[in-house]
C-alpha cells in the first residue's frame, strides 16, 4: 500500500501532443468524444467506460471521479491533446498494480478520428517516462489481444518486451476465441532505451 505521497506534474509534454488528468467540465465534450467511439471500442474496450454514457451528466460524473482518483494517487487517467488544435487524440490508463514492486499496468485507446497516426505510441512513450520517474516504477506492464496488432506494435515501439501469450483463454461476442500478449518493461530497460534511436 502506498503511503508517501508523490509529487506529480498535472501536465506531461511530448512532441506534437501533451496529456492530462481529467478535470470538471471535461464532461460535455468527452461525452460527445465517447458517442463517436462507441463502435470503435466495441471489439477490444467492450468494458470501457466511455461506451456506458448515456448523458453529459453521466461523463461529468465519470470525469469528475477520474479527476478525484488522480488527485488521491490511487489511479491515473489521462487525455492526450494536440498542442496545436487541443483535439482529443487518445486516453492512456495507469494502474498501480503493487506498490512493494513498484509495479504499474498501461491500457490506452485511441480516437478514430486519429487512428493510425502515431499519436498513441508517442502518448506511450511520454507516459512511461512519467512511471519511471515520477511514480518510482520499477515494472511497467501491458496486456492486449493477441489479435489486435496496433496495440501489440505500440508495445513494441514502445520498447516493452514480451513476457508471455496465453492462447485462446477468452470468447469474443462473434463468438470467435482470441488470447492475451503480456508485455513488460523494467527500470533498467527503460534507462536503456532513453537516448537510443526510436523505432517508427
């Protein structure tokens, strides 16, 4: 259980975009950005918030109780945002997973608007730094279906590594059978990575 309170930026930059927590009054357009979405993560976010909203009400709430959680360090939400037009690019996730490790999970999606452009494996990589260096990560891990090959390759891009696949252990609504990829990346991969050419 964690009880040193972090000190934490409200703000993470990188390149063309820069994430940050959820706060009230997000929830009118993240409510519209939700409706856009629903199909989009109906085959790999089926459980996701975002698909339940049914009011502006409803992503007030959702928005307001993220913000909360951030603020009491017990989980943290984040939008990306393009610096130069502050659309909404993707949501990135962090989950303390054991603060004895420490040891943190990442989930993220991206908006349909802007898939395919790269956003979400920058959001990764900015991310991970805020882990490592602000939450004192030593694991970072990543879990995606072994069919969805743009999470798997943010993964790679990102420089987690494989740890293992677990086949066919879930049914899919179509009533297909798919598995889960388990990445990791520890501390000293990470300082690794920092300086050395990034893969595109």
């Amino acid at each position: 259980m964690q009880e040193i309170r972090l000190e934490i930026p409200e703000r993470i930059e990188a390149d063309r975009l820069y994430l940050r927590p959820y706060r009230a009054g997000d929830g009118p357009w993240y409510y519209v950005m939700a409706q856009r979405n629903r199909d989009h993560l109906a085959q790999y976010e089926a459980d996701n918030a975002a698909r339940s909203l049914e009011s502006v009400e409803d992503a007030e709430g959702l928005v307001r109780d993220l913000a909360a959680a951030w603020e009491a360090q017990k989980y943290f939400f984040m939008g990306a945002f393009d610096k130069q037009t502050e659309a909404f690019l993707a949501q990135v996730t962090v989950l303390p997973v054991d603060w004895d490790v420490p040891a943190f999970a990442i989930g993220f999606f991206v908006d349909e608007r802007h898939e395919g452009q790269g956003y979400v494996t920058e959001s990764v990589r900015a991310v991970n730094g805020f882990i490592f260096e602000h939450l004192g990560a030593h694991r970072v891990g990543m879990e995606c279906d072994d069919t969805n090959l743009r999470s798997r390759r943010v993964a790679e891009r990102c420089g987690l590594i494989l740890e293992g696949h677990i086949r066919e252990n879930k049914r899919n609504a179509d009533g297909t059978l798919s598995g889960t990829l388990y990445f990791r990346l520890l501390r000293r991969e990470f300082a690794a990575l920092e300086g050395q050419p990034r893969p595109s």
